[in-house]
C-alpha cells in the first residue's frame, strides 16, 4: 500500500473520527462511564498542550506505564499528536524493571501511578523532566480524581490536563520517523525495544484489522493482554479506534470472572485473548455448569483473536463446540508490530496459524540460513520462519549485534520454528533456543505440550529440561481440568506418560509428570518456562 510521506498515528486513529462524523459516538467504556470520541481527542490535544509546556520535544520518549484505564488512551495518543515517541511497561513490575526501562529509554517523562511513582523515586537513578500521576482506579472509579504529588518532579495529570487547552492538532511528520518502541518479552534477558516508525501501524492496521479480520465500526473490543503489550496496544487501543469501534477497559487482572464480567458488562462482539484465558474460560465455564449454575454468555461474541502461544487444536475443538464462535489464532511479533499469519473469517485451520496476511511475505528457511535468500526447505519441513512486511522494525536499541542477527533488509529472521505446508498453513514447532536434547535427538516442548493436552483430563501443560545425572531429561507440568483434579498421582502419570509414547516418537514422552494448581506466566499471558526451569532448580513447586 502506498502513504503519502506524512503520517501521524495520533490523526490516523483518532483525530479523523471526529472529521468522520463519530465525534459523539463512544469510543471507551470502563465500567458505567463512557467517553466519546469527541472527549477523548480533547484530553488528547491538551495531553500535547502540556507536553510542548513541559518542554517535552519531538522524538524524546514519553514513558507510560499505566494499568487499563481511560486515560491510557488520551495520553497515547497526545503523546503521538506531540510527535515525542511512546515507549510502555507494566505497572506490575518491580521498581527495578521500571527504573530500566526509564533509563534505557532515555524518557524525559513518564505516566504512571503514584505507588509506581513512590517506588520509582527511591530507585531511579537519573532525574526526568517530568512524572505525571494518575489515580489508581477499580473499574467504573473515576480515573480523572486528583492525586496529590510525591515530590517536586511530580505532579496530577488530571489537573495539569485542566489548566492547558484542548487546541492543539498532531503536528505533521514524516511517515518514517519513530512513533512507537515495543518490547521483545525478555525471556532470554533484558527486554529490547524495537523502534517503530508512523508507517508500521498504519499498514498493518489496513492489511489485518480491516482486510484480514474484519473490525467494524459496530464491534466493541475487549483484552485479556493489557494495554501496554504491543498484541493489546493494536488489538484494543489502534485498531478498533481506525474504524470506529468501541473499546471496553477493565483494571483489574485478567480472571475468568473479571473477564467474564467486562465481556457481559459491555457486551463484547471481540474478544483479545491468549491460550491459557481459552483454557480457564472453558474450566470455569464448566465448573459453574456442574454447580447447576449458568454457564458463560458468550453469545455477542463475533470472534476472539489468539496469540503469543500455539492454540492447541483440543483447545479450538472444545471452544468451537462450547461456544459456537470462531477463534483466529495468529503470529505476530514485536519485531513486526503485530499479526503477520493469521486464521480468518471463512478459513480456520485448526492446529495452525493460518496463512500469511495479505502484504506479507513468509519463507521458511534452514537454521543456518544466512539471509533470506537462502533455499526454502521442503513443504511440511522444519526451520526458521523468516518475514518480510512494511511493519518491520528499525532495529533494536542499543544492540546493533542483535539486530544485524534478526533484520536483514526488509526481512526478519523471527528464531522461530515452522513448517507450512502446500497451501501456505503455518504450523508452530517451538522456538530453535527452546528445543531440548534428549537422548541425542532434539524434541520442541511445545510438540510434548499439545499432545498432553490431548488428553481429556489435561486443561494445560507446560514441559522443560531437566537435568539427572549430566543428561537432559523432559518434565512435564500438569493442570488438570476440575473434574480430574481428585485423580492426580502416580496411575495418572503413567497413564499420560503412556499416552504420549502412543501418539509421538517414545523419546519424546515425559519422564517426569508434576500435577499443579497453575503454571507461571509473563506480563504477556505466555507461560514462562525461565520460571519454571529456575523454580525447578530450586526445588520449589510453580504453586
């Protein structure tokens, strides 16, 4: 697709609604409260009028790192009318993870909440121009209340918005300048960011939101992954927001009750989620049924969106048949913004990750193929997904070494292993620094993982390496699904370690079987196997 050499992501998203004439139409619900997308363009402009009184320049980053409220979404987008540059990170995390991420971003400012901002200013070690406090809120509390100020380089933000006015329109800018920094999870060290520029979300936008999976401007919009992780940023900030949809927020952790009660509250027609939600959504719809109580409403629900893990086909089938909705299970990355290969409205192919989104190119190619012009390897083998699209990265900050590995010209070496098949279906394998060598073949956990799940009594599982005796050994970590709960113990552990050997090749089955409440995750929603592989070194269980 072709854009004009300016591009403001503030006027593509928001600022042209109102030219569309939704000014009065809502454009986020958090709770009773409603917010329009008159009002959130007006909080938006005085966002940048404040920015340019602080003294905050175009291209500095402008740090938010906000739970799931209103004001997430006027701050974004002021920042980008700003043209200063957004940069994200979880509220949850310790005051060391945040007091990284302000110094490796170099932020001249941040948006935060006051216990982050007390935390932050006993560890930070370098001083910002400016921190802006926003009230902690449940959902439905008012996000605009007065928060008094921590210390002279604080202040409210919802009273600093009042005295400044609302008159200030996204400056023009180049279509290649930096918009955007997401971070890779971190979960081979430190996390990095990748710069994005104005263009990348635009394209994206156009070539999956709209033309892949079909956003309306009638659907409203709810996530399991919070604001600040570029799959949600997209898929409940951006992309309903370029149609004219509604965006339903939520503050509290995702739960199947708190996610339960935002889907019925603001009776969700999309649905951002992640495997594991999938799992436990059915699990307490279940359990509630054998209570004699209601199961889940889902019945507004027009598709849910998965990604960040393989959607195990089990899990689709048990899905598909509860509900009756379809789930499009999709890859995507912060390399490349978001969604690249995706199932869709009228193709599913269960146990895959469909086919490329149109404008994207998808090679797979040998592990240690050099660039992107290697030979493919054969339809239905086994190697490195490579990705070409208008939405790739810059680069990583910081880490050119990393990034001459991973961005070769308009390509991008993602380290994950695929197969696609004749037609184009993408089939994850695992990532190439995951694989476990055991008795001298290599085995992907995720491959151990779907098979376990397979099995009826199985609602999630999670496999590592171990090491006995200088050799590596696989390990499984069980949920079990409410009903099977009373059969954890050694018969159930042979019967699953049977199970596997009659299903995948023998060596891959596990030898050791760990039943659990629930296993670790990431602030993505993923299963963290770094956590489990260090709390099996310690000794300690995942619950």
């Amino acid at each position: 697709m072709q854009l004009s050499d300016t591009a403001n992501l503030a006027d593509y998203f928001l600022f042209q609604r109102t030219t569309d004439g939704l000014a009065h139409k809502t454009a986020l619900l958090y709770g009773d409260r409603q917010y329009s997308y008159e009002l959130v363009t007006q909080r938006a402009q005085r966002m940048t009028s404040l920015l340019l009184r602080t003294g905050i320049r175009r291209g500095e980053r402008v740090l938010i790192v906000l739970p799931d409220t209103p004001p997430f979404a006027w701050v974004f987008y002021g920042v980008l009318a700003r043209g200063a540059v957004v940069a994200m990170g979880n509220p949850d995390s310790t005051p060391e993870q945040i007091d990284y991420l302000v110094g490796y971003t170099r932020a001249t400012a941040v948006v935060t909440l006051p216990r982050v901002a007390s935390e932050l200013a006993q560890h930070r070690k370098r001083e910002l121009v400016h921190v802006w406090l926003v009230a902690d809120t449940a959902t439905g509390e008012d996000p605009e209340g007065a928060t008094p100020s921590i210390d002279a380089a604080t202040t409210c933000l919802a009273t600093d918005l009042a005295k400044v006015p609302a008159d200030h329109e996204p400056i023009v800018i180049h279509k290649d300048e930096p918009a955007i920094w997401l971070f890779t999870s971190g979960s081979t060290g430190e996390p990095k960011a990748n710069i994005h520029s104005h263009r990348d979300f635009i394209f994206n936008t156009e070539v999956y939101a709209k033309a892949t999976v079909g956003y309306a401007r009638d659907d409203v919009t709810v996530s399991v992954p919070r604001l600040f992780f570029g799959y949600a940023t997209g898929t409940n900030l951006m992309f309903p927001f370029a149609v004219g949809a509604t965006v339903g927020l939520f503050s509290e952790r995702p739960t199947p009750e708190s996610l339960s009660s935002a889907i019925a509250r603001y009776r969700a027609t999309v649905v951002t989620n992640v495997p594991t939600m999938l799992g436990k959504l059915l699990d307490h719809d279940e359990a509630a049924r054998r209570r004699g109580e209601p199961g889940l409403d889902l019945t507004n629900v027009r598709f849910s969106l998965s990604a960040g893990e393989a959607l195990p086909e089990t899990l689709l089938h048990r899905w598909q048949s509860r509900f009756g909705s379809d789930v499009y299970d999709g890859i995507g990355s912060a390399e490349m913004f978001h969604i690249y290969a995706s199932n869709r409205p009228g193709d599913v192919k269960p146990g895959t990750l469909g086919r490329a989104v149109t404008g994207y190119e998808l090679r797979i190619l040998p592990e240690d193929a050099e660039g992107p012009g290697a030979t493919p390897c054969a339809p239905g083998e086994i190697g490195v997904l490579w990705v070409k699209g208008d939405s790739v990265s810059h680069g990583y900050w910081l880490d050119r070494d990393k990034s001459w590995k991973t961005f070769h010209g308009h390509w991008c070496r993602t380290g994950d292993l695929f197969s696609i098949d004749a037609d184009g279906y993408l089939t994850f394998a695992g990532r190439a620094d995951e694989l476990l060598k055991v008795s001298g073949l290599w085995v992907a956990p995720v491959e151990v993982e779907e098979c376990l799940m397979r099995h009826e009594a199985v609602s999630l599982a999670a496999v590592i390496g171990v090491e006995e005796a200088g050799l590596t050994k696989i390990k499984a970590f069980v949920v079990l699904r409410g009903e099977h709960g009373a059969k954890a113990g050694p018969a159930l552990e042979r019967e699953l370690q049977e199970f596997v050997k009659a299903r995948i090749a023998k060596h891959k089955y596990p030898r050791a079987v760990e039943f659990v409440d629930d296993v670790p995750k990431n602030d993505r929603g993923k299963v963290d196997r770094r956590a489990l592989r260090a709390r099996e070194a310690e000794g300690t269980r995942p619950t």
